[in-house]
C-alpha cells in the first residue's frame, strides 16, 4: 500500500471502491510509526497496537512541530503534536 499512495489515480481508485478496503481493514488492526535517524538510529516510535486512535497508517507528514497521519481506512486525518511524544531514550527506563 505504501507503493500505492505515491501515484494519486491508484490512491482515488483503491479509495473509491468499498469492496477493496475490507481486506485492507481485515488486516489492519494497529498502527506503528517510527522516526528513523540518517544513520539508522530510532528517535521515537509511536505504537498503536489495538488501534484504538487511528488504524493502517499510510502517509505520514511532519510539519510545523506535529505529525499528521493519513489513513486508505478512515475518514480523518490524524494530527500528533511531537512535543508530546518523547524521544526513545527519554521513554526507556533503566
């Protein structure tokens, strides 16, 4: 799906024909972004595992300090602001 959200015309028509996203929510329980430094290092992660927020995440944009999460199963937009989600290292407890 991730191949598919980079070409608009295949993004409208996966979107624009319910019987293709049952499959697609069958699959999709949670959702997992993770923040990935240049040299492979991960800053943070963000887990959703029951999705019980947002579910199948398939863009995401970070602008302005938040990240907004676009999904093929919902009907919204997520918006996340990153001051309230802690770096890896910061999370971790000894």
């Amino acid at each position: 799906m991730d191949l598919i959200t980079r070409w608009t015309l295949a993004k409208r028509v996966v979107a624009s024909i319910p019987a293709l996203h049952e499959p697609i929510k069958a699959t999709a329980k949670g959702a997992m972004v993770a923040q990935v430094s240049e040299d492979g290092e991960i800053i943070r992660v963000l887990d959703d595992s029951q999705g019980k927020v947002i579910h199948f995440i398939t863009s995401v944009t970070e602008f302005d300090g938040h990240l907004f999460l676009g999904s093929l199963s919902t009907n919204f937009v997520g918006k996340l602001s990153l001051a309230k989600v802690p770096h890896v290292h910061a999370a971790v407890s000894s």
